[in-house]
C-alpha cells in the first residue's frame, strides 16, 4: 500500500509540476500517515503565480481520477486515484506574499480562516519548487510579528467568550441544537486562543488534542477541565459541561 501511495504522489507531482504558473507542490503532513487510517488522503498544496488548467484540463492530466469535483472558484479538487483519495488545494502566490509581508492587514481574514493554512505552508513536505519561494515565505513565518498574534489571541479569545455566553443561553432556553453549536465554537476557540499565547499556527482540526497537550505554555488547571469536556461521559449534563467551560476560560484568559 505504501508504494501504490507513493507512486500516485510522484505522478501527481509529474503532472502538476509540468504546468505552468506552478511554483511549489507541497503534501501535508497528514498524508504520511498509514495509508489503513481511517482519516488518510493525500492533500496537496499547489502554489501558483497565475492561471491554472481549466477542470477539464486537470481531470485530464489526473489520468483516470474517480469522483472528480472542483470547488467553485477552481481552488480545490477532490477525488480518487487507484482508490486513495486526493485532496488538491491551489494556492495564489501573490496572496500569500501579500499576507505574510504584511500580516496586520490580513487580520481579518486569518481570524476567520485561522491559522491552519500558515501551519501548512510551515510544515508541509516539499515536492516540488521552481525556486527557493517556499523557504523565503517559511523565513517570515519564522519571524510572525508579535502584534499578529496579539491580535489574533485577542480575537479568538473575544469567540471563546461569545460562545461561553451562547452556551449559557442555550442552557437556560433549553435548545439542544444550539448547545452542541455553542459547545464547538468554544472548544475550538479555547484552543485557537492557547496556540496565540504560545506562538504557534494551529494544526489540523484532528492533531488539536494531541498537540495542545504538548504545548510549553498552558494554565495550571486547565488540562483537568479540557479532558472531561472532551470525555464522551453521558453522565456529563449540559450544567456541568456549561461549569467546565467557565473555568477553562478563566484560566486560558488569565494566562500571561
């Protein structure tokens, strides 16, 4: 399995690679995990500095893909390769510089995005690149402005409480919809703000937990009230759950 994987990857590249405009093909790093994980796909990052193929021309040069759709836009391609499925993202140069070399005004967007596609162009595995861009724009993310990620901190804090204040009124109306809603949003942004307070660009949705634990910078009393809200205890009722974020956002707001 893990050279049938490996020989799709290199044709992709191939292929992609012999486009114009391409200039870096990069593989997260989710996909160097076992190809038998129930989350495994090969996702690609490809940056550009121009046009892309039509879809036409992409499923074309895909070979023989299966389920083959693209996003609207063209900025993502999904599909199926000898059975391992692809995920394909295309990326504008000129929006990426524009972001990193000055990130205080891109602080809007990447509030709303997250951090998640800078963990990406950081950590992902190269295979390929028409220059050194990718180490240059690697360079800037080693040097993120400390008034970015106050910025962000401040911002995805401020969603932490929000949702804290939702989760309240969800409990009090009694709306089960709303409560699970409520309880996403601010589990997400608990850990988004954590990764602000310790300089690091938030990793994919399923290495949060793992990664989280890991960090160097963490309240004392945080990790005790994260793991029992993240346990799927049916004895867990939504008041207490409601009393497990209220500490979380003390200790995560009064972290220095």
């Amino acid at each position: 399995m893990k050279y049938k994987v490996e020989t799709v990857c290199a044709f992709l590249t191939d292929a992609v690679s012999a486009w114009k405009n391409v200039e870096c093909i990069a593989i997260d790093q989710r996909s160097d995990v076992h190809a038998d994980d129930p989350y495994f796909a090969l996702v690609i990052d490809v940056y550009h500095r121009g046009a892309i193929p039509h879809a036409d021309r992409r499923r074309k040069a895909f070979g023989d893909p299966g389920a083959f759709e693209t996003a609207t836009g063209r900025s993502k391609d999904r599909f199926f390769l000898s059975s391992i499925p692809v995920r394909i993202e295309y990326k504008s140069v000129r929006r990426m510089d524009a972001m990193l070399d000055h990130p205080m005004d891109h602080i809007k967007l990447l509030k709303n995005s997250g951090t998640y596609p800078l963990y990406r162009l950081m950590t992902s595995r190269i295979l390929f690149g028409s220059s050194g861009w990718i180490l240059h724009v690697r360079e800037k993310l080693g040097s993120f402005p400390e008034g970015a990620w106050e910025a962000l901190r401040y911002s995805f804090s401020s969603k932490m409480e929000h949702y804290l204040e939702d989760m309240g009124a969800a409990l009090v109306s009694g709306d089960p919809y709303f409560r699970l809603v409520s309880e996403a949003g601010f589990i997400h942004y608990t850990a988004a703000t954590l990764f602000m307070a310790n300089r690091r660009f938030e990793p994919s949705h399923r290495e949060i937990d793992a990664v989280l634990r890991a960090l160097p910078k963490l309240p004392d009393d945080f990790l005790g009230p994260w793991e029992t809200f993240l346990r799927d205890d049916t004895d867990s009722t939504p008041s207490r759950r409601r009393e497990l974020a209220e500490l979380m956002a003390r200790s995560v707001l009064s972290l220095g």
